[in-house]
C-alpha cells in the first residue's frame, strides 16, 4: 500500500536496503528522549526484524524520493479485552528538515489506515511525560490519554 503525498512525499512499507537510513532517524529520535540510547547494531537487528518477519509489526515510511525522511513502526499483539489484534505505534520521528510540511500528519493517517487494514482493533503509543509537543500531536490526531500506567521489567 503506497500512496504519495500533494508534495511528492510516499508513504509505503520500509524495505531492507531503507534500514541504514531508518537507523539515522532512530539515532535523531533517540537523543531526544530520556529513557533510550542509539546503538546501531541493537536498531539494526530490530529493524531486520521487522522487515523479515511481518507477522510481528510493519516499518512505515515517507520517502522523498528514494532517501527516508519519517518512519513509524507499528508491532503486533492480540488484546483479550478486545478479542483481536491491536498495535503499539513505536518510533515515529519525521527528519528535522522536513517538519513543519505535514509529513508527520499523513504518515500517521498512513498507519492508523494500515493498521485498520490489519485488523487491528487499537493502537496504542507511549511518550516521554515531558514532550508536550508531541502529547499534543497525537491528541489532533484521536489519540486519547489512558487511565492506564505503563510499568516496565528491563530484562538484560
């Protein structure tokens, strides 16, 4: 599912030879928040998995021309409470030089669209508690806070 933007700008799934660029925004991502550090062979490895084994998520990105310039990544889990399949959106990020045009807008139009595609009966996302931006973002877009607490178990 490709689609192109009025800008020249496409929308489609990411492909392996995208994963060096996708690693450069996830590096840009990365630095802005608190809880995660860029490590190119951790984000790599994750990246292949996800172009390899789709059953587990889609890499979504925008393109202009052939170079990434915005990505979001949608993996998969099956909620008991709703009986199907939902997604946690993960990673999105729109390169620096290209905010302010709408990229982010559509792109997330994009996967909120595959997702239904997918049967996917939510999808739910997490934010530094700090980013209002991107809190704000989100709510234009339907997002809605939730009474639930993410919690997490670092397993190393």
């Amino acid at each position: 599912m490709a689609t192109k933007s009025n800008a020249g700008i496409e929308f489609s799934r990411a492909l392996r030879a995208d994963i060096p660029a996708l690693c450069g925004l996830l590096a840009i991502l990365f630095s802005q928040e608190v809880e995660f550090q860029a490590d190119q062979s951790l984000q790599e490895a994750a990246l292949t998995m996800l172009v390899d084994q789709p059953e587990l998520g889609t890499l979504l990105v925008a393109r202009d021309g052939s170079r990434p310039v915005a990505m979001v990544s949608l993996l998969y889990s099956v909620s008991t409470a709703l009986g199907g399949r939902v997604a946690l959106l993960e990673d999105m990020l729109v390169h620096p030089d290209y905010r302010n045009r709408a990229i982010g807008s559509q792109l997330l139009s994009h996967a909120v669209e595959f997702a239904r595609e997918q049967g996917c009966r939510r999808i739910t996302l997490l934010t530094d508690s700090d980013n209002s931006a991107a809190q704000a973002f989100y709510r234009r877009q339907g997002f809605v806070l939730s009474e639930m607490v993410p919690m997490r178990l670092l397993l190393d």
